[in-house]
C-alpha cells in the first residue's frame, strides 16, 4: 500500500475553497491522504485483512511479515501473505433534494458531494465496492456497489443538482429492498423530516444488517437562525411564505432545531446507527476525522 | 359641520390601504429562501404577527393625509346657525310648559312651574324669554322678552287645563317663534312629564337649523291611579213603560297595586242614584253596572264618579270633584259625564191627494217601523200644507200631488229652512209654472211601460248617502222592482242623479235648496205604478231616504274635549222641526265653567250645520237665542283617556325627532344662503388639501431617512 505525501496545508480547508475545485477524486485525495498522513493507528488500515497464504521469503520482502513460528518448525523462511477483507459493499445515499441547495458560503449540497467523494474514496481504498444513490422524492441515479466503481461515482457526484422538493422516507424504503447484501450505507441529507419517519426509514437498512452511519448536513444559518431583517421566509422545496420578524422567532427556532438534532441522536444510538451533524463552515476533513474516531469508539464498545 | 358632497367620504374606507401596506408589503419585498419552514411553522403565529407594524409615526403621518384629503373632496362647510352656535351670544328662549290634565296629577303641576321658573332664570339678561302653554292646542302666553319676571309670573298664573298631550302644535308655534328672531341662539325648553301619547312623528316638523332642545321632565307622584273609561248605555223600551236605560261604567288602574272597595257613583241631573263599590286589580280594569233608571222627558245630565259624595252643584257646573273626595291625585279622569236623551220622533208629514188615503199605507206603515231614528208620521192634506202644518215637520212626502202655488211657496220656505222634501211623481203630480227651475227636475210626460218589459232601477250612486247601505253585494237588490209607468225627468244643472232606470232616465234626482233638500222620485211611492213597495229594500230605502232628508244623525252620549259638537244635527236629533232650528236666530252657550258666549249664525251660508268646539270638563248647553221654546241641546264633554296613561316617553326622541337625530334642520330663516354658496364662501376644502399634501411631503422625508436608517 502506498502512501501519498499530503498537500502541504491541505488539511482543515476550508470547504468553501475545497467546493472550488472541480476534480472531485482530486479533492478526495487530498482531504483523505492528509487525514490518514496524520493517523496512522486507524483502525481500517489493515485491521480488515485475514491471513491467505504463506509463500517462500524472497529478498526485499519486509521481515516483519515473516512467520517465525514455520521457521522454526520447518526451518525455512516464509512470508505471511494476509488477504484484504474488500467484500464490503459501500453505498452513499445522498439527498440531492431542493432544501440541499441552500448554504450561505458553500450549498449544503456541494459539501455533501465532497464528504461523499471522500468517504467513497475512503472506501476504495480499503478495496470495498462502492456505490452511490441519490435520491430526492425518488431515486435519481443509482450507481450499484461495486470495486470499479469508483470513478462512476465521481462522475455521478459530479452531476448531482438539488432540483426538485424531496421525500426521505419513500426513496429509502425503496432501496431498502435492493441493498441485499450487508454493508456500510452512509446517509448525507439535512434531514427536514420528523425523527420517528427517519428513522422508519433508515431502521429499515439497520435491520438488514448494514451498518448505517448518519450525516446530517446543515447550514449555519439553519441552526443559528441568524437573519435580522424581517421579510418572507419562503420554503425552498414547498414554495410556501411565511411573513418572519426573525428577532421574535430565533430564540425558539433554535430550541426547536436542537430538540430535533437531539431527538435525532438520541433515536440514532438506540436502533446504533452512527449519527453526526455536519456544520458546513467547519472542515471537511475534520468532521471526517470526527466520524473515523467515532467509528473506531463505536468498533471497540460493540 | 356639514358636507357638500358627503358620497366622498367612502373614500375613507381608503385608509384601510397605508394598513395593509404596512402590515403586508413591508414583509413582501424581501423573501428569503429556506430550506424548510418545518420549524418555523410549528411556532405560534401570534408571535408572528405582533410586531409587523413598526413605524407607527409612519402610518400615522399617511392615515392623516389621506383622511384630509378625502375630506376635502367632501366639501366641508360649516353651516351658519353652526357658526352662530359656535360663537355664542344672546339667546332666543321659547319654554313650553304642558299644562295638559295629567300634569294636575299630585304635586306634579307646582314642580313643572318650578323646573319652569328654573329654566327662566337661567336666561341672562341679554336672552329673550317667550312662553308657551300647549295641552291639545298651544298659545303663546308670552311673547319675546326679555322681562324674566314676567315670565315667572305667567308660570305662575297657569294651571294645567282639561286636554291632553300633543307636542306637535306647540314645537310648531316654537318654531315660528325662534324663524322671527335675530338673537343668535335658538334653544327651546320643554316642561313636560312627556307621556307618549302626546308625541306622533311628524317629518314636516322641523325647529330653525342649530336650534337647541332642553326636555326638562317633570316626574310624577307616585301613588294609586284610576280613570273611568266611557260608559256603556242600554236602552229598553216595554210596552205601555218608560224607555229605561242601563249605565255600565268601566274602570282602569293604571298602577300595579290593587285597588279595592273603590266607590263609583252614578248621578242624574246633580243627585247621587246610586253608589256601588268595585275592586280593581293591578294594571287592570273591571266594570260596573247600575240599576235601570227610567229616561225623563228631557235630557239628562248624568255623571259616573269615582270617589265619594260631592256637594251638589259643583258636579253640575264642572264636572270635576274636589281632590279631597277622590280616589287618587289625578281628579279629571275620575269623572265621567254623559246625556241621556230621550229618543224623539222625527215628525214626517205625509201629503195625501184626498182621494186616496190608502196610497200611504206602504210608505206609513214603513215609516212605522224603526228605532233610530223614529219616524212620527202624519197625513196632511195639500191644502193643510198652505197653512202652518208644514212646521211642525222634519220632512214631507209628496206622494203624486198636484202642488198649488200657494202651497209651494210655503215648501220653498220649508226647504230652505232645513227641511227635507220628497217628491214621489204618479200621474196628478204637478208644479206650479215659473217654480220648476227651483225642483231638481223638470216633470215630463208618463212614460207608459206596461207593454213588453217593466222598466227597472239601474245605476244607483253607491257613494251616495241614501244608497251606501246597498254598496255591498248582497245588501238589498233594487232591480227586482218593476216600474210600469214613470214620469219623464229632465235633471237640473245642479242637481244630483241619484238612480236611473235601465233606460238610462233619471229615476231619483236630489237638490240641495238653502239647508235643506228635495227628492223627486220619477214613479210614485204606493203599488199604482210600481211594485217596489213590496220588495224587501222597500223599508231600508224608506228609512234612508227619511234619516237622509230629515238630516239625522244619531247624537253620541259624551263627547271629548277637543271634538266639535254639530249643533245642527243635536238639534234634529232632539226633536227639533225645521222651523225651529231655521237661521233665524243665534245661539247661546253656557259652558261648564258658567262662561256665557253667543253663536252667531251665518244665515246667508249655504252651511247646512253650526259647530262647536268643546274646550271644558264637563256639560255645555245650547240654547235658541230670544226663544225658550226650543228644544235645549246638552253636550257632555270628557277628557281624553289617554291623557291619564302614566307611560312616559324618552325626551330624547322627541329631541331626535325634531332635529333630525342631531342633525339641525334647515327650515330656519338663518339659513337662507344655499349650501353650495356656504361652502364656497368658506372653502375648507382648500386648507384641508394644503394640510394633506404637507403631510405627504412630511411622510416622504420620514419614509427616506427609515429606509436609509434601515440600510
């Protein structure tokens, strides 16, 4: 395995500037080598492959990998040849929904497509089949899990737009038929859907054996409700106005969207499907590294 | 303040507009993209909607303009009397004082000369003070001036009458009162204890623009409250007896509590018959009914008292018993008088040819029949009728009789005195040559109809007296008469046809001559020539056609003060032929109170009856002046029952009535200029635009500098 020396100052960009760059593998790459340049105790390097063969010691070979136990039953050199564990199947499920357009410096939308590039890549690298669905009040493109597919998920990524209003709870049934094998599905989405139909929805992938890992993508202003000027508020996905003094409202907005994002995660560690909000301003590959640390926690409590 | 064009004023719904524009399009013009309202809708919307109006100076600056200039598309003006009112000064006072009987209920009388005096006082010595008395009618007691204690005095002198309540003629004769004055304000007091019945809306009237009304009420004594209602009289007639009469009287508590053992008492002629004693429940009434008491020759003065014995003599004169024999504070209604007249004859004189006394057996025998009135018949010879017979009758009938000239002479003096002629015409009938033009018609020849089919009655004057009582299908049928013969008639100019034959001929054709009138009948009144003695509208057409020419008319018991008596008619009704109720002489009327006056009679008027108004509680007596031989006509006079009704009225509706619910009508002579010439004297209009468009400009600036402040 070969390891990438990281882009200097590359880690902790700034999304906004990551959002700029329109290779999206390029992007992954780089927001992923620096990640793993710095923690090279993750626990998917190398903790996922088991023991294939053993094969005679040649010169070059590393002497770490050297069985010492054959030696010293047969006196001879061998090598412990260990086969990676890439039967995985790993699916990105992303809300391409209207809601996902909005952002104030970067679109919900653009950050999403960068965590799901960068998991992906994760992901390949690791030898897992990828794949990818993105989905609004229906499928919009399906991209089946597989080794070679890593590229079309890119692409894929690539064309994404928040076009239409969207649905979580439909399409995710739907796939939840298709995804016959066990695997990691990761769901990027802002979730603008009551807790208990989410997690109707995405109960249903749990119960099939996948581990399901949450990303709940949001912008500042969705949580801060930092608006000062009254005016209409007009739902992006609905079309709907509301005349808004924000100054009256924000206090209880904000308590309303915490005891959703509450209500989120305290449903999410019950059925143990990994829940994480994702703030648009902060940088990618540190809610990355916050999402390996979790998964590494939640490996060792499970 | 008044309004040209007040249709402009719709524009004020306009300020709904800066409202709308605040609480909507402020919020409008910015929208804001968000991903989901899910949150924000679960938020209260109250909270919302509290605080969208914010710059409230803002709003109020632009209600303000546009309030101003729809005002001044609406052309305010100030009327005159407004400007004069406004101004103050002298003042034009008129007190209306009630003086109606129910004011001489208790104390209430010496507490509205009070409140009265109160109101005079209040006058500075620069206003002017008229006073008007008024019950059914109104008189200035006083006139415009400014001597307050003359005013007072006048108050004082007064006393409440026997009438009741009517505002109308009163704020009517206010009204000219302040339309005559030059002093600024007009303000009009009224004393009253304001009984509802007195007051009927009247649109016509209408008090001098900027006028003021003061209702100053007078309230009432509390305490018991009786009032006789009319007494009912029933007349029996036995045979071989005296005619006897039965009196009920009826009497109302117009109080809840109940009244018991309430003595009633019926007088004759000032002495007490009977006294019976009643209870009367709470706002209720109960009757009584006294023996029978045989009629006199003459009329009877009779009374129905409430209350105890009064000295004779003085229920005589006035008819009113001393407050201290009364049942409660209000006497005038305690009393009521009435007269029992004997039913006299009326004297018909019947013309016989001589030849045929059995012509008349119909006509008598018709004639016989009947209470009111009664017909006294008698036969006459046409010769009698050159003597003095002719006098003592009400009416003659000339049944088919040759007239002599010298007995026409003495009929023309009989009609033109007040009798009544009816002339039936058979074959004999004639009239002298050179009178016909004084005969309704003019006698033809015969008409002969026995060959082929009798002539019959069509086209009767439904309208006219003698007929009305047929007007209704069903009420007798004149066409089943048959007529087999008739004599030409040629109607006279100022004659009235009353009936036709089916040919179109004139059959019954009445003359009004001096006061009295004649009847020419075309076909004679026995069976010689006609058969409509034996139909069954034979007696009611007989009947009508005697109470018509005779000039009865049935005379009531009592009448109410403020109604007018035809002595006319009284005296026919008492019996009097026409001789001796002929213009020839004046009458005298001794009112209730002993007030003597004569009644001129207007002999050259063709006025067939002489009237008079009754103003006093209790009994008026005519006589024929220079002769007792006449008969003496007795009118009993009553108050109005619905004076002694307490239930009061809201003064302010009689306010409201008069000025048109606050608006001050124009009917003033102040108010001479025309409302556009006011307005354009005045142009308000002007000031208001100017002010509007100030605002505007002012509206402008602030709206500036928020909007940058806002930025």
């Amino acid at each position: 395995m070969s390891v990438h020396q990281p882009i200097p100052g590359a880690r902790f960009v700034d999304p906004a500037v990551l959002a700029r760059i329109g290779n999206l593998e390029m992007v992954a790459k780089t927001v992923v080598d620096g990640l793993i340049n710095g923690t090279h105790r993750s626990p998917f390097f190398g903790a996922s492959v088991d023991f294939a063969e053993h094969r005679g010691y040649v010169p070059g070979d590393d002497i770490r990998r050297m069985d010492w136990r054959v030696y010293a039953r047969t006196d001879k050199y061998y090598i412990k040849e260990f086969e990676a564990d890439s039967n995985s199947n790993f699916s990105v499920l992303l809300d391409v929904s209207k809601s996902m357009s909005f952002g104030e410096k970067i679109a919900k939308l653009d950050y999403a497509k960068t965590l799901a590039a960068c998991l992906t890549y994760l992901a390949n690298q690791q030898r897992d089949r990828v794949g990818l669905v993105t989905f609004d009040e229906g499928i919009v493109d399906h991209v089946p899990p597989s080794a070679k597919h890593m590229d079309v998920v890119l692409h894929t990524l690539d064309r994404a737009k928040a076009e239409r209003p969207g649905h979580l709870v439909a399409p995710i049934k739907r796939l939840a038929e298709h995804f016959g094998r066990r695997g990691i599905i990761v769901v990027i989405s802002d979730f603008y859907a009551e807790p208990s139909e989410v997690f109707d929805a995405v109960g249903l992938l749990r119960f099939r054996g996948n581990d399901v890992v949450l990303f709940h993508v949001l912008d500042p202003q969705e949580i801060d409700f930092s608006f000062v000027e009254p005016s209409s508020f007009e739902d992006l996905e609905s079309g709907d106005q509301m005349p808004i003094v924000p100054a009256a409202l924000a206090d209880q907005y904000r308590s309303l969207v915490t005891a959703h994002i509450e209500a989120l995660t305290a449903r999410a560690s019950q059925q143990q499907i990994d829940y994480m909000l994702l703030n648009t301003s902060q940088p990618l590959d540190y809610a990355l590294f916050r999402f390996l640390s979790m998964r590494e926690r939640m490996a060792h409590t499970r | 303040m008044s309004f040209l064009t007040p249709l402009f004023l719709l524009g004020l719904a306009a300020l709904a507009i800066p409202v709308l524009v605040h609480l909507t399009q402020r919020e409008r013009k910015s929208v804001i993209a968000f991903p989901s309202l899910m949150f924000l809708k679960k938020i209260p919307y109250e909270s919302v909607q509290k605080r969208r109006i914010r710059d409230w100076l803002l709003l109020a600056l632009r209600l303000a303009a546009l309030a101003l200039i729809v005002a001044a598309f609406a052309r305010p003006f100030l009327r005159g009397s407004e400007i004069a009112a406004a101004a103050g000064g002298a003042r034009e006072i008129v007190v209306l004082l009630d003086r109606s009987y129910s004011m001489g209920y208790g104390d209430t009388w010496s507490r509205a000369q009070r409140l009265a005096g109160e109101a005079i006082a209040s006058a500075t010595p620069a206003d002017r003070v008229s006073l008007v008395l008024f019950a059914d009618n109104a008189e200035v007691a006083l006139r415009s001036t400014p001597e307050r204690s003359r005013a007072v005095a006048e108050i004082n002198a007064a006393a409440p009458g026997p009438g009741g309540t009517k505002y109308g003629p009163a704020l009517k004769l206010a009204g000219s009162a302040l339309a005559e004055s030059l002093l600024p304000r007009k303000e009009v007091i009224v004393v009253s204890d304001f009984q509802r019945g007195g007051w009927q809306p009247d649109d016509t009237l209408r008090l001098p623009g900027g006028t003021v009304i003061t209702p100053v009420l007078v309230e009432g004594a509390s305490g018991p409250s009786l009032a006789l209602t009319p007494a009912t009289l029933l007349r029996t007639r036995d045979a071989g007896q005296p005619e006897r009469v039965t009196v009920t009287a009826g009497v109302l508590n117009r109080t809840a509590a109940p009244a018991t053992k309430v003595p009633v008492q019926l007088e004759m002629d000032g002495r007490i018959v009977q006294t019976l004693s009643l209870d009367v429940a709470g706002n209720g009434s109960a009757s009584v009914t006294f023996a029978p008491v045989s009629i006199a020759a003459t009329t009877t003065r009779a009374t129905v008292r409430l209350g105890l014995e009064t000295p004779k003599g003085v229920a005589v004169q006035t008819g009113i018993a001393p407050a201290s024999s009364a049942v409660d504070a209000l006497a005038r209604d305690n009393v009521f008088n009435f007269v029992i007249t004997p039913s006299a004859p009326v004297p018909v004189t019947v013309v016989t040819p001589g030849t045929r006394g059995d012509a008349n057996l119909y006509l008598t025998r018709a004639l016989a029949i009947g209470e009111a009135p009664r017909f006294e018949t008698s036969l006459q010879s046409v010769e009698a009728l050159a003597g003095d017979a002719a006098n003592r009758a009400r009416l003659l009938v000339l049944n088919d009789v040759a007239v002599p000239e010298a007995t026409a002479v003495k009929l023309v003096t009989f009609v033109e005195g007040g009798g009544g002629l009816l002339m039936a015409l058979g074959p004999r009938a004639s009239w002298p040559q050179g009178r016909e033009a004084w005969l309704p018609a003019t006698m033809g020849a015969p008409v002969d109809r026995t060959r082929g089919a009798a002539a019959k009655l069509s086209g009767m004057d439904y309208g006219h007296a003698v007929f009305e009582p047929f007007r209704a299908p069903r009420s007798g049928d004149f066409s089943t008469a048959r007529f087999y013969s008739y004599r030409g008639l040629k109607a006279a100019k100022d004659a009235t046809v009353l009936a036709r034959f089916d040919t179109g001929e004139p059959a019954l054709v009445e003359k009004a001559i001096g006061l009295g009138r004649v009847v020419m009948f075309a076909s004679t009144i026995d069976l010689s020539w006609n058969d409509l003695a034996l139909k069954p509208v034979f007696l009611p057409f007989v009947h009508q056609l005697g109470r018509h020419l005779s000039g009865f008319r049935e005379q009531p018991s009592y009448l109410t003060i403020g109604e007018v008596l035809d002595i006319t008619a009284a005296e026919v009704a008492a019996g009097a032929t026409s001789s001796a109720s002929r213009s020839e002489g004046n009458r005298t009327v001794l009112a209730p109170s002993g007030q003597r006056r004569d009644l001129a009679m207007n002999s050259g008027s063709s006025a067939s009856s002489v009237a008079l108004e009754l103003l006093e509680q209790g009994f008026y007596e005519i006589r024929v002046g220079g002769r007792e031989a006449g008969p003496v006509i007795v009118a009993a006079a009553n108050v109005n029952l619905a004076e002694s009704n307490p239930e009061r009225m809201d003064p302010k509706e009689l306010v409201a009535g008069v000025t048109g619910g606050g608006a001050a009508g124009s009917t003033g002579g102040q108010d001479v200029l025309p409302d556009e010439a006011q307005e354009l004297a005045q142009r308000v209009w002007w000031y208001l635009l100017f002010a509007g468009i100030l605002l505007l400009i002012a509206e402008t600036v602030l709206a500036q500098r928020l909007s940058r402040a806002t930025r």
